[in-house]
C-alpha cells in the first residue's frame, strides 16, 4: 500500500519536471526568437545608414538552420555519354576527359562538362525544345535536377536552362543551359550534383545577420551607393575536394540592384555575379 502512494507521487513530480522543463524551454526558445528579430531591426539600421536598403522580413531567421553537408558522388562519365551518343572513344587532356561518339562529343571536368551532340531532329516548336533538354538532364544522374526550367527563343535556336537543388535547398552554382538550333544541332553546358549520399556534419554556421554585415562591407568595398536589396535566400555552393565527395557549403544568396552577392556563412568570403 505504502509502495502505491509513493510509485503515485514519484509519477506526479516527474510530470511536474517535464512540464518545468518544456516551460523553460518553450521560453528560451521565444526569448531566442525575440532576440533575434531585435537584432536584424538594428542590422537593417546600421545597413540603412551605409545606403543600403532591405526589408527586414527578407533576411532568414537563424532557426531555420542550414547546415553543411557533404554528399557522396554517383559519376560514371562514359556510362552519361554512351547514353546519348552510343559508342564512344574516350582520350585524356590535363583534367578533362571527352568521349566521342558518331553523333558528337562530351567532355568532362571535376564537376562541370560541355556538350555538342546532333540529335538529327527538327525543332520546330518550344515543347519540342523542351522535350531534347530533358533528354540531355535525363542522361545525368542528377538529385532532383529540376528545380526551375527556362526556355527561350533567340535567333539561333532556343536555350533552356534548368537549376538544381539538393533536399529542397537551392544549389546557386549547379546549372546547365542547352542550346538547340531548329536544325537540331545542340551544345550544352553547365556544372552538376550528382546523386548521392549526403552526410551533415556540425561545423558552425555564422548568424545571417552578421551575414549581411559582411554583406554590407563588400558594398562598401565596391563603392556602390543606393542599393536595393530584391531578394535573399539560403542555399549552397558546391565545393569538391576529389572525384568521389562534395563539400556543400551554405551560402546567403543576396540579389540586388547592382548584382547578386553570395556569401559563404562559415568562411564569410564573398563573391559576386
């Protein structure tokens, strides 16, 4: 009887703990919060001042989390080119490898190729077009290749332009445009993901808001005045080390009136477009 009331209280104080603790933890979590969005207000001010102009709502909340990663590399070069121009050769030239093939060639190189590839169709409309591009993407064993398709009309052709993400984040430097002549002649190129593994590690991540600080001070660096901050967004950059892995390295896509700045958020090294 006695070991029944007091198994009873023991339940009843560990259920008072769990509730304490997720109290203090629902509360640190929206004092974090609560921080954070102060701390963009005054970043916003102190980018204000220096000509810079950005809403505060555009710059990522730190809890959306972007961790680096690395992914482990499905490529085989021949088995991509046989599957569009049949049997190939292949030769070697310092880092680039191309196979030729009766109808062209493909050539290689760490982690970008060019394309030149007669496909012996005629291309009179830009479904068609569309159609071919998805042919060459096809060929790639790239992790989710489309995450935005383009097609236009100029006048040699059309161009389409298809971008990459990784596990729903935007890849900013994997893309590949195509090029197709009505005559069916078409030249590609571009950098790519293969399809892998991925495997996150807890390297630190700076804050985006000293992000856009270093942001900031590469405006400055440029002499630039009066700009206008159109949109941000998260995602990575893609960095390889060797044949077989791929760093992914989480970056702040700044697109403005005077160019779209990326800014690596662990080395904060910057580049622009």
């Amino acid at each position: 009887m006695e070991w029944s009331k007091a198994k009873n209280i023991l339940i009843v104080l560990l259920a008072v703990v769990d509730i304490f603790l997720c109290g203090i933890y629902v509360y640190r979590t929206e004092q974090a919060k609560s921080e954070e969005l102060a701390l963009r207000s005054e970043v916003c001010k102190v980018l204000k001042k220096q000509g810079i102009s950005v809403e505060e709502s555009m710059i990522p909340q730190d809890s959306m989390e972007i961790l680096p990663a690395t992914i482990g590399v499905y490529k085989n070069n021949r088995e991509i080119a046989t599957k569009l121009l049949g049997e190939v050769s292949e030769s070697f030239e310092g880092e680039y490898t191309t196979y030729s093939g009766e109808k062209g060639t493909f050539m290689f190189a760490k982690d970008s190729f060019s394309l030149v590839y007669e496909s012996g169709v005629q291309v009179l409309g830009e479904e068609r077009a569309k159609e071919l591009a998805g042919e060459i993407i096809a060929a790639f064993p790239i992790k989710d290749p489309q995450k935005s398709m383009e097609c236009r009309k100029d006048e040699s052709g059309y161009v389409v332009r298809f971008s990459q993400v990784f596990s729903d984040i935007e890849l900013f430097d994997c893309d590949v445009e195509i090029k197709i002549s009505e005559s069916g002649s078409i030249i590609a190129h571009g950098n790519y993901l293969c399809e892998g593994k991925i495997v996150t590690y807890s390297d630190d991540v700076l804050p985006s808001s000293a992000i856009m600080l270093t942001f900031a001070d590469a405006v400055k660096s440029q002499n630039l005045s009066d700009v206008i901050v159109l949109d941000i967004s998260l995602g990575y950059t893609a960095k390889a080390s060797d044949s077989e892995r791929l760093s992914l390295v989480p970056t702040l896509g700044i697109k403005t009136n005077c160019g779209t700045f990326f800014v690596d958020m662990q080395t904060e090294r910057v580049s622009v477009e």
